[in-house]
C-alpha cells in the first residue's frame, strides 16, 4: 500500500510504528523528525520494516564500562576481524542536521549578526521538536538519551540539541526528497543511538581499523 505524506512538512514519526494494546517492538522504537517527501520514500521501501540484524550464534562482542578520565566506552570481549558484527541497535532518536535552508545571503560578509540569529531560531525549534520527540519515548529510552554527555552546554541552543549534537551519526545516504548524498549537502539526517553514542569518536585522516583485540576500547574514526 502506498502512503502518503505532505511533502515538506516536518513530522515525528515513530518506527516501528506503536501498536495500542501490543506489546512494545523487542527491537525498540526510534523517534524520527522527519519531512514528508522523505517518510513517504522509506515507508514505501519494499520490505519496511525489517527487524534489528542479531549477530550469529547470539555471540556478544562487546561490554559497556566506564573509565576514570574518559566516562563510559565500549571495549571488545572478543577478538573481532574487519567487516565483523560488533552489534547492531535501533535508534532513540533520528534528526534532520538542517531543518531549513540557510539564505545565502546570510552567509556572505557582514552578515554574521543576522546568521547568529537565524542560527539560534532554528536551533531553538528543533529544542521544541526534540522535547516532543522525548515526550513519545518511553521513560527507559528517554533516560537513555538524557544520561549521554552533552559537550554544547550554554551555548543558547538547548540541552536536548547539545546532545544529539555531540552523539549523533549521520546517515549521508538518507536525504531529503530527490537530493543526493554530496559532501557540503546539509539534508540529510543524524542518528543518535545508546551504545553507539558510547563509542569514542577519534579524527584521523585515512585510517581504518582492521581488528579489535580483546579487551580494546572501541573507536570511531572520522
């Protein structure tokens, strides 16, 4: 069955979708800010929606632990190869990273002042969408994601978007309507997970891990 959404209209969406009177998805449910164009095209994916993959055998790979200096991480119980599943979660939350276009006219010199405010509207929206995304979230999950460290605190733009901020993933492949993936291009959308956030993110330049030793704390390198 086709279905159908305003194109540009900016929606919370619940995946997998709540039943009343079900139990909730053993997978969990993710809370999604999504536009219409783009809701209608995963809907409509032949297949939607698929349970979280389980790795073979139910093998656990990893133990959540904190560290005096640098707070919780993920360490690896096993020896893991490359390409190897470490685990697989579904979402607290998925995010637009650009909720509007930002004018062009903004960006040009002498305009900081009037960006600065466009900025701080924007962000100060999403804060609003956010608080209502939490507020469909059952309390185990929405507890999930207030525990996750907030590096963007005071800066004026929320405590729910410093947090998604400095946890969430981008999904460059999912973009808005027919926009395709490019680098610069703003719409696409930003996942912020429970385990996944707990990876340490660390920036270096033409580097892959290939293997995890046990006992290693887990990196992702951007």
């Amino acid at each position: 069955m086709n279905r159908s959404h305003p194109a540009n209209a900016l929606q919370i969406f619940t995946i997998p979708a709540r039943v009343v009177g079900q139990p909730p998805d053993p997978d969990g449910h993710a809370e999604w800010l999504v536009r219409g164009l783009t809701k209608n095209k995963v809907l409509n994916t032949p297949g939607y929606p698929q349970s979280v993959p389980k790795h073979p055998g139910d093998v656990t790979s990893y133990i959540v632990k904190s560290m005096p200096t640098l707070g919780e991480g993920v360490f690896a119980t096993r020896d893991i190869s490359r390409d190897g599943m470490i685990f697989a979660e579904r979402p607290l939350v998925v995010i637009p990273m650009a909720l509007v276009a930002t004018p062009k006219s903004m960006l040009a010199p002498g305009n900081e002042s009037r960006l600065a405010d466009h900025t701080k509207a924007v962000m100060l929206e999403q804060e609003r969408q956010l608080e209502v995304a939490l507020g469909r979230m059952d309390a185990g999950s929405r507890s999930k994601f207030m525990a996750l460290p907030n590096c963007h605190p005071g800066d004026g733009h929320g405590t729910l978007n410093g947090i998604a901020r400095t946890n969430g993933y981008g999904i460059h492949n999912l973009t808005d309507g027919d926009i395709q993936p490019a680098n610069g291009n703003p719409f696409y959308y930003s996942a912020v997970c429970d385990i996944g956030s707990k990876i340490t993110h660390r920036f270096r330049i033409f580097f892959i891990w290939s293997f995890f030793a046990t006992g290693e704390r887990l990196f992702f390198n951007s």
